[in-house]
C-alpha cells in the first residue's frame, strides 16, 4: 500500500518540477498543445501510463490545454504514485507524436 508523503517529500517533487503546482491534495500541470489533436493523443499517452501504473489523474481538456490532477483518492492525499505517474506524464508530453490530421473542407 502507498504511503502519504510528507510535506517535505512534495516541496521537494515541487522544486524540481516547477510546471507542477499544489492545489490542496492534488498535483496539477497544464499542458499546452499545438493542436485539439495534439490534445487528444496526449491524453491518450497519458491514458497508457495512468493503466501502465494503475493511477489515475482527474483530466480536463480545453481545447489545445490539457489539465491534470493527480492524488491518491484511497490515501486522502498524495503517495509516491502521484509524483511518478506526474514525471511520466511530462515523459509522454515530451514524445510529442503528431496527431493524425484529416483535411479540412
């Protein structure tokens, strides 16, 4: 079972990933994307890596901006799982594989 990790452990995640903030229990990034496409095969990266670690972030898309939260709802707040899951995240959004595209009318 995942342990909550001390405020010291998340100050530490934070400073060496400044895209990331707290919000109450929860890491947040946003992501922005050159494209709605773009946008949607991240999350589907983003879904892979969630199944790959059995972790879930909360996602939210905004067009080319993708939101994700992440904390352990089991646990009332962050684990070790949050800050991974978080850094392989932002490995999947580095892959920046292009979105099919399909011509415009």
């Amino acid at each position: 079972m995942p342990k909550l990790l001390s405020e010291s452990q998340v100050q530490q995640f934070l400073d060496q990933h400044k895209e990331w903030s707290l919000d109450g229990r929860e890491l947040v990034r946003t992501y922005e994307l050159p494209a709605f496409l773009d946008a949607i095969a991240f999350v589907r990266r983003v879904g892979e890596v969630a199944e790959a670690n059995d972790h879930h972030p909360d996602i939210d898309i905004r067009y080319r901006k993708v939101t994700l939260r992440l904390t352990t709802h089991s646990k009332g707040g962050l684990t070790e799982l949050d800050p991974k899951v978080a850094v392989d995240c932002d490995a999947a959004f580095r892959l920046k594989s292009p979105a099919v595209s399909s011509p415009r009318p």
